[in-house]
C-alpha cells in the first residue's frame, strides 16, 4: 500500500496523513486523550515509551491497509484509541495488544462513516446469528432481531449513543459483536418477562375504551383473544422492512429524517413506507379477523373502529419484543 512510508516515521516526526489532512504527530493524540482516570505513573508510562511515534504509526499503517476504503482520519483514530487505554495494563502490552483493525473499524462506524456500515455489515452481520446458536431460537426472527442488534449497536439512546463506541480493540470485534447479540437477546426477553400480556384489549386501554364506548368495551372483552391472535399473525405476514420501519418509528420514537439515514431514503419515501406497512397491518388483520369470528354487518364494522382506534398502540407493544 504506497501510503504505508507515509504512515511511518520515528519519534518526534509529524505523521503525514495520508487521508489529506494536516500533519499531525500521532504522541500527542495518545497523551492528550488517555482517560482521567488512568493513575498517573501510567500516563506517566506512556510518555517514556522509547519507540512510541513508531508503534503508533504501525498501527496506523496497519488500520489502513486493512480498511483502505475508509476515511477516518488519523487524529481521530488515535484519539478513539486513547481513551480507551485501560488501568490495568503497562502501556507497551495495552497498544500491543490491540485489535487495531477491528478497533479501527469500529471507530468509523461510531461516526457514521457509510464505507464503514457497509464493510460492517458485509463482514461481521454474520456473527449476530452466531453469538445466538446456544440460545433458545424460536423466540427470535433473525431478521428482526439483527435489526434490533444493528439500531443497539449503529445508533442507541442517549445518553449512551451507539453501543460500538465501546469496543475496546482488547479481544477480537467479532466476538464482542456475539456477545453483544448475547446480551441483547437477554435483555428483550427478561423485558418481555416484565412485560404485562400484550393483546388488543390491554387493561389500561380497557378501561380507557370502556369510559368512552361500553359498546367497544364490550367486544373488546368478548373478542380479546381473537385480536390478538390475529393481530399478531398479521404482523408476522408484513416483510421484514415493514415491520423495522414500524419499530422504528412505534417503539424507537425516531423521526421521519432519522429513519431515512438508515435507509439512505428521502423522509418522504420514509412516511409512504409506513402508512403502507400500517394499511396492510389493518387489512391483513381485517381478514384473519373475518375467517375467526362468525360475525357480519354492523358488529363486524364495531369490531374494525376498534382494531383500528388502539392499532398504534398495540403495534408498539407487540414490536417491543424479538419477534414476530
């Protein structure tokens, strides 16, 4: 790779970045970003590394040459690095032991760097399935659930932010991305196991229902278990962008601009996909509702304005959890 002499340089030197950026000596990066926490003789440590400007530069030459296609700087690189120094090791084993590449890897992903996703994805989407394959299956849509692995990992809540901003580059990137999918899988069922039963006819809208329309309250009661199961059914019927493009919206509150980002769409295209997926919800629903019930007319119709009234609030409920 001929931007590798570039990358290189001994101690003192400023490294030319090679990304067309401003020179920049890779030392200071590493000792102007090392955690506050780290004790002072380790910070002290890094500093009396003899061949630190050569190490850092390898690293860089290696990170490179790995991802060429990527456009991380080396500043930030180096800074993303530093701060994830840790207390318990001497400094030539804490940078000798890195992952740089994935850690490189995984530094353009936390910036949203496209090339990044994409490389991500064509490299370690796999490892999601695989961090999964001594667990209970059943409960999980694979599809749906890499969606729900991929929104923890690219993007977040905050204050966190996006969860691939803590690797750490000290064991490989695919094995934390399967442990990562592990402990996600833990968290969606014990909040399912939280979770009061999910159906059509919850207790809170139950009561709500029953306030405004005895008449609702009544099919409610009387149908609960034919609107979930149908419900349900229907949800499962929709396609797998369908059904993220919902959770995005139902259960991750992201707005119409966030959502598009994730699919390099316009927002507009972004609101015709969901008022899509929602029509075909209430159709879908409407006809596993029909072939149930040995109801017609005017009840039926009932029936309809209520599936419809709570739709939103069920979609989000049902979409809180790994499947359907």
């Amino acid at each position: 790779m001929n931007t590798t002499a570039q990358a290189r340089g001994p101690r003192g030197i400023y490294w030319a970045d090679p990304r067309g950026h401003s020179p920049h000596h890779p030392c200071r990066s590493i000792l102007e970003h090392l955690p506050s926490e780290l004790p002072a003789a380790l910070r002290d440590g890094y500093r009396a590394l003899p061949n630190l400007g050569d190490l850092l530069s390898d690293m860089l030459a290696q990170a490179l040459a790995t991802w060429p296609q990527l456009s991380l700087s080396a500043e930030d690189f180096l800074d993303f690095t530093a701060a994830r120094m840790p207390a318990d090791l001497a400094p030539d084993e804490a940078l000798g032991g890195l992952f740089v590449a994935d850690l490189f890897l995984a530094c353009a992903c936390a910036r949203g760097d496209r090339r990044a996703l994409e490389a991500f994805e064509h490299e370690y989407t796999a490892e999601i399935a695989r961090g999964l394959t001594s667990m209970a299956g059943d409960a999980v849509r694979g599809d749906d659930f890499k969606q729900e692995v991929r929104h923890k990992l690219f993007i977040g809540k905050p204050p966190a932010g996006p969860k691939i901003g803590e690797y750490s580059g000290r064991g490989s990137l695919r094995r934390w991305v399967r442990i990562t999918a592990r402990r996600t899988y833990i968290d969606l069922m014990r909040a399912k196991q939280r979770d009061p039963e999910i159906l059509v006819g919850d207790d809170a809208v139950s009561e709500r229902t029953s306030e405004q329309d005895p008449e609702l309250a009544y099919i409610k009661d009387r149908y609960k278990l034919e609107f979930r199961t149908a419900f349900t059914n229907a949800l499962g019927t929709l396609t797998t962008r369908q059904r993220n493009i919902l959770r995005h919206h139902f259960v991750h509150k992201l707005r119409f601009d966030e959502i598009a980002g994730i699919y390099r769409v316009h927002r507009a295209t972004i609101a015709r996909w969901i008022a899509d997926a929602r029509a075909d919800l209430l159709e879908r629903t409407r006809a596993l509702l029909r072939e149930q019930l040995a109801v017609e007319g005017p009840e039926f119709d009932s029936i309809m304005r209520l599936v419809t009234t709570d739709m939103d609030f069920t979609v989000s409920r049902l979409l809180k959890r790994p499947g359907p």
